[in-house]
C-alpha cells in the first residue's frame, strides 16, 4: 500500500473506501470522502458533518501509518462530495487550514 499512496505525488490518485486522495496542480494534497448517500435530495448539512468527520478520522488513520500523508510541501483540502452514479462528483463542503466551505 505505500507504494501506491507514493504514487499520489506522482499524479496518479489514490483510492481507499470512500476516500480519494490526489495531488492537485496547485500543491494541495485533496482528500475527498463520497459520501454514502444515495438520493442527492436527501443529502443534509448534517450527514455531510457525519461524513466530514468519518473522513478526519480515516485520514488520521492512514497519516499515522503513512507519515508522507502529512504533506508538509502544501496544504491539505478535505472535500465531502456527492456522487452522482460516476457522472459528475458535486462537492458538499471543503475544509481548508480549519476553515469550513458549505456548498449545500
């Protein structure tokens, strides 16, 4: 597994549960959980929340034992998107350096 997740700084995304991770153009490392939700009418500001924090806390996990996940040449983007059957990802919140961004 750590050779993929190395595989990350070299372009090429890393998927793991509902989580995504890849390197975007401008030096953030973005982590994107896929939130569970089938219907996008039922997607909420509190299940997004729920899944924000699954999304720390898995993260976390994966840092601990992956310390390059740390990412200490840019900043770290989470993202809760919703998924639209693969057609288009919709972004339900972004945290950047502890600042929430709703756009649900």
């Amino acid at each position: 597994m750590e050779s993929r997740i190395n595989l990350i700084f070299e372009g090429v995304p890393f998927k793991w549960d509902a989580m995504t991770i890849r390197l975007s153009s401008s030096e953030y490392l973005i982590v994107t959980w896929w939130t569970q939700v089938q219907n996008f009418e039922d997607v909420s500001k509190t299940k997004a929340m729920e899944d924000l924090e699954s999304l720390k806390h898995n993260f976390n996990l994966l840092r601990e034992r992956y310390p390059v996940l740390n990412y200490e040449d840019g900043a770290i983007e989470l993202v809760v998107a919703f998924d639209d059957s693969g057609k288009l990802g919709i972004p339900l919140c972004v945290e950047r350096s502890g600042h929430l961004e709703w756009y649900i």
